[in-house]
C-alpha cells in the first residue's frame, strides 16, 4: 500500500501521527499498528517514519511487530521476570534470538 502527499503541506503534528499509526508504542498495542502500509511519498518524511515504512515491506506481519515493539523497547529490563524464577528464561531467550534473526534478514 503506497501513499503519495507530495505537494501537501503536513507539519510535525502530523508526521508524529503518522508514525504513531505505523508503531503504536502504547503497552501492548504494537500489534494493532498498521502493517500494510509501506511507502509515503513526500519530501519532508522523517527518517523513523521511514524505517517503520521498512519494517513494513516484511511480508511475515509477526516480524513486523517483533521489529516495532524492539524498536521502542529496546531497554528491557529484567527484574519483571524475577518473580517467575528461571521457568522463563529458555522462552525469553528463545525470543530474543528469533528477533535478532528477524534484523540480519534486513541486513543481507
């Protein structure tokens, strides 16, 4: 899906929403962004809507939201899991590797 604003006057307000519709940052939401969108065309786009517009052009719409929800979140912190014990380690690192496998796609 392709959008073309070339010659629309949009200000920041906009680009930001925008960009809040591609990766809703929200506890939980990243999912319900938008997914399908995958290209903008106007001079003024910014470099984070771009990459969400990137991340989009994935076909598998999961690795989509892995991205996104890495992308925002990139700060984990640990201490939540504390209370779990070790029952959740092998899952947690089990994710982390499926989503670092997501970014060398990008990469090749």
């Amino acid at each position: 899906l392709r959008l073309n604003l070339s010659g629309n006057s949009i200000n920041e307000e906009c680009w930001q929403t925008f960009s809040q519709q591609l990766c809703n940052t929200e506890k939980n939401k990243a999912r319900l962004s938008n997914h399908t969108l995958r290209s903008i065309q106007h001079p003024g786009i910014s470099e984070e809507l771009l990459l969400f517009l990137k991340f989009n052009q994935d076909t598998n719409k999961k690795r989509v939201v892995v991205k996104k929800i890495l992308y925002h979140n990139g700060h984990f912190s640990m201490v939540q899991f504390f209370s779990w014990g070790l029952r959740l380690v092998p899952n947690v690192v089990n994710w982390f590797d499926k989503a670092q496998t997501y970014f060398k796609r990008d990469e090749a």
